[in-house]
C-alpha cells in the first residue's frame, strides 16, 4: 500500500475549493510498517499493542512491588482496579471459591483491553488497537481454549461434551436439535460474537471520530466555517461517549470471559 492511501490526506482540500470531501474508509485502519525484519512487518498498531502491556505491568509493578499497609496513590489506584474485577465481576460470575484463581487472568485481561481500546483518545496515538480484527480474535482464542480445556477437565470427554452440546435426556424429540444447536452456538459463534463485538464497536467509533475531525477540517472554508464549529462539537461528543465506550467494552469482553468459565465448571449452561 502506498503512503497516500493510509491515513494522510492533503491539508490544502477544504469545501468550495473543487476538492471532494475525504470520507474516512478502510485504509484509515491501515499503516506502514515501522519496521521489516526477516519479512515480518511491524507495524504502528503493534507498537501501540507493545507499549500498552509494557504500560499494564509498568503500573501494576509500582502498585504492588512494595506493598504498604497504607497504600500511597499508586497503591490505591492499583488496588480500586484490581478489586473492581475480582468483586465486580469474577466473584459475581463465577463465585469467590472457584472463581479466585482465575482473577489475575481476568483483571490482566480487563486491563490489557481496556488500554487497546483507550489508545484512541491518546495523543499522537489516536488508534484504537481493537479495531484491528486480529486482536479481539487473538484474545477471544484464549478465552475460548481456557473454556474448552476447562469443560473436559472438570466432566471429562464424555460429561464435557453433555455440557457443550446441552445434553438434557428430559427434552425427549427435541434433544437432537437443541444439542445441533448448542454446538454452532458454543463452538463457532460464541468465539466468533465474542472477538466480533468488540471489534465492531471499537471500529465503528474510531471511524466516526476520524468522519468528524475531518469534517472539520474540511468544512474550515468560508461559510463552511459555520458548519465546521458543528462539526467540532461533535468530536468532543465522539470522544467523550468513546471513553465510555471503551471501558464498558473492556468489562463486557471480561464478564463473557467469564460466563464461560462458570459454565465450564458447572452441571449445565
């Protein structure tokens, strides 16, 4: 791809100056590469991915390398964070007995999202990382081998395939069809929904972020200056919501992950 089809487009093209306007598409989610080692192309989206996991273990070492019994503000911040995770949804989901070994898991999961996602509204950053399809599938595989290996070790083969497939002899005649149907939707939609929701909403708000801020650019041509101001507005609007967004996402990501280690470990979904 060449360098005029990512995210640069010509500063000089404003409204009534015989330029269309610059409608954002794919190739806004699309960059260079930083970097060509061996054939393996580095690119800005893994950078930010780098730096985000550097950030998570950066801060959760400073919090709780040199624990104190009266935690300072590093401390406290760290353990609002980690305790939101383990009671707010791990020990709501799947229960404090056998959910607790599963919280570091969880809370390094909510996190990691969470900052993929927060790097869109981060200076020279600007990108949610999400809404590459690669990394909510990459960690939805995760989520979705722990379940699997989790399910046959708790029933073993034979229980664990009853538990995937909703084996329930009471149904009678529609046992056939409700077990059809419990395996499409376990085994193919589960991880795919589960990768795919994040994804389409961290895609669809950093599009409408990048259709604003470039409106606003564009429309900055006399009287499109009146428009323009609109248009600024509602990138604030945009990013704002977004940060909302983005963090509902994280939790919504981790408390799926979680619905499926509970049932994992129980009888029935």
């Amino acid at each position: 791809m060449s360098a005029d089809q990512t995210l640069a487009f010509d500063p000089s093209c404003h409204i009534f100056s015989g330029c269309g306007f610059p409608a954002p598409g794919l190739h806004t989610f699309m960059y260079e590469p930083i970097a060509t080692v061996a054939g393996f192309e580095f690119t800005k989206p893994m950078l930010l991915a780098l730096l985000g996991s550097i950030a998570i273990v950066a801060f959760f070492w400073a919090a709780f390398a040199k624990p104190k019994l009266v935690p300072g503000k590093v401390q406290m911040v760290g353990e609002a964070g980690y305790d939101f995770v383990r009671r707010g949804i791990v020990y709501e989901i799947i229960g404090k007995k056998d959910g607790e070994k599963y919280v570091p898991f969880m809370v390094s999961l909510f996190f990691f999202v969470w900052i993929l996602n927060l790097w869109s509204i981060i200076p020279l950053a600007q990108f949610p990382v999400t809404s590459l399809i690669a990394f909510p599938a990459g960690l939805a595989l995760i989520v979705y081998v722990m379940w699997v290996s989790l399910t046959f070790k708790k029933h073993g083969f034979v229980g664990g395939w009853k538990n995937i497939l909703g084996y329930d002899k009471n149904l009678g005649p529609i046992l056939p069809m409700v077990m059809v149907l419990e395996f499409l939707s376990n085994l193919i939609i589960r991880p795919f929904t589960h990768a795919v929701r994040l994804f389409a909403n961290m895609f669809a708000g950093h599009m409408l972020i990048v259709m604003f801020s470039l409106a606003t650019w564009y429309l900055m041509n006399g009287l499109g200056f009146v428009y323009a101001g609109a248009s600024f507005v509602m990138v604030v609007v945009m990013t704002a919501f977004e940060l909302f967004i983005q963090a509902v996402q994280a939790y919504v990501f981790v408390l799926l992950a979680c619905s499926y280690v509970q049932g994992a470990l129980s009888e029935h979904h």
